[in-house]
C-alpha cells in the first residue's frame, strides 16, 4: 500500500485535534499498520500525550526545518512498536522566529517526509490551529485532512474557512488532497448541545461525517497525565474503542479503493 499522510486540522483550538492525531496514530498502530505521528504545533503537546519529556527528545521538526538534521533523525521510537513520532521542539522565540520564515517555504516537510514514505502505511501530522506557514507545509505533504470538531463548540466557521483552504492549497500546492472527513470529538449522547452541533453538521457536511463519533471520558486528560495513549491506559473505555473504530474506517476506506482498482 502507498504511505498515506494525513494532516488532523481545523483552524480553531481545543477541539481534539492533537488528541485524534495521538490516539488514531496509536490505534492505527495497534491495528499493525507502520505509523509515524509527526507534531507540527510548536505547542508540543503530542509529546506530553506520548510521555516524551525534553530530556527525551533528541532532535525534532526544528532541526528538520532547519535543515541541520534528515528527518530519520528526529524519529523516535514509542512504547507501540508500530509507532514512531516526530516530536516538535520549537521552545524558544527564537527558534519559533526561524522555524516561522523557513515555514513560508511550503514544500520544506514534504520534502522531508520523502525520504521515509516506503517506510510507513500512515503519517499522521497533528497541526496547530493556523492557516499559513506549518500547515500550509502539512497540506502541501498530505494525501488528505481529516477534522476533528467538537460538539458544542461552534466551529462550522472553522470547518468552512478550512475547506476554502483546502481548495486554495489544491489550486497552488497539491491538486490530489481531499477531505478525508469530519470526526466529532467529546460526543456526549442525548445532550441538547451534541443534538445541536450533530443536526448542523449533517445539514452541511453529512457526506464528510465519519460514522465513529468520539465520546467525552475524562480518561482522555487522564492518560495525557500519565504520558500514554488512551488505548494503553485503558483499553476497555469507550473511547479506546472510538478510536479503534476510526481507525479501522479509515483503514477499510482505502482496502476498498484498493480492491476496486
Ligand atoms: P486541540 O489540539 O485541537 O487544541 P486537544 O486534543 O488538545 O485539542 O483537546 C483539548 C482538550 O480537550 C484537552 O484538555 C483534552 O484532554 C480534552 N479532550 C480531547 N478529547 C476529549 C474527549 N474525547 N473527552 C474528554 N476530553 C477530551
Ligand atoms: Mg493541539
């Protein structure tokens, strides 16, 4: 199968974007498919989901933009043995000030990420909520963009700017990307704001809607607390399970194009 890069995105915060990009690695991992996680946000919070502490990182997505290191240096090993990770350590101004003008060259990580295609089934890259500079390099990289968007926190401007986005990165960059889909994270069933958000989004973008919804459980802060995906500190919670099942969508997705060719 051909490497499949995915760019979890949505120009707005806090709405599950660094968790989906954590969690659907792992699982995707866990269904033994070979999976690098790359963290483009220099917030760097996929690392703290992963338990990688700064002692730990031996050179990350600053170093590959700056061209001092190959990507294969920034790779570093998990607890999954079919995941790798690419952590982002852009921790300082002046870092940040550097990684922001090479990052106005769009093809920089896709570049990058040429040397390790044969390597992975998936990259996942979890990106900071912009439109510009890192993400644009993360859509110019990709085969699709998949968007993570919470219930109840109104987001359809999000979700409309980032498809206008996506057009206009087809149009100069990458005419193949496409919207792999939306996922809506912190599902709570039978609540007025999910019924809301849910009815909204199927009047817009019904065809984009993964089946798998992501539920709210508390265990999702909690396994971040413990540096762990949550399908390695509890694997039996319902959202464990959700993740697993988007990851499997996605997966049976592309055996059924592949079958169909
Ligand atoms: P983003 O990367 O879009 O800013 P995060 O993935 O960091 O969003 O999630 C924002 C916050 O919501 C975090 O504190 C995270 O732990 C919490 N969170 C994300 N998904 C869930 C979930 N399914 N249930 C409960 N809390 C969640
Ligand atoms: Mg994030």
């Amino acid at each position: 199968m051909r490497c499949k890069i995915i760019s979890i995105c949505l120009p707005k915060g806090g709405v599950g974007k660094t968790t989906t990009a954590v969690n659907l690695a792992a699982s995707l991992a866990v269904a033994e498919k070979k999976t690098l996680l790359v963290d483009t946000d220099p917030f760097g919070a996929s690392a703290m989901s992963l338990g990688f502490t700064p002692e730990r990182i031996k050179a990350g997505i600053s170093e590959v933009f700056n061209f001092t290191h190959s990507l294969d240096h920034a790779i570093h090993k998990t607890e999954l043995e079919y995941l790798d990770f690419v952590p982002s350590n852009v921790n300082s101004i002046q870092r940040d000030d550097r990684f922001s003008k090479i990052a106005e060259n769009r093809v920089v990580l896709k570049n990058a990420l040429r040397g390790v295609h044969e390597v992975y089934d998936y990259i996942i890259i979890d990106c900071p909520p912009l439109m510009r500079g890192i993400v644009q390099n993360a859509l110019t990289a990709s085969t699709s963009v998949l968007m993570p968007v919470r219930c109840g926190h109104f987001a359809l401007e999000a979700i409309a700017k980032l498809f206008k986005y996506v057009d206009y990165i087809k149009e100069i960059a990458n005419p193949s990307l496409f919207i792999e889909g939306i996922v809506m994270t912190m599902y709570e069933a039978n609540t007025k704001v999910t019924e809301i958000s849910e009815r909204e989004l199927k009047l817009r973008y019904n065809k984009y809607l993964f089946k798998t919804t992501i539920p709210r459980n508390h265990m999702v802060t909690e396994s971040t607390f413990y540096g762990k995906p949550v399908i390695l500190y509890n694997v039996n919670s319902n959202v464990s399970m959700a993740y697993l099942e988007l990851a499997y969508e996605i997966i049976n997705k592309y055996r059924e194009e592949k079958t169909a060719v």
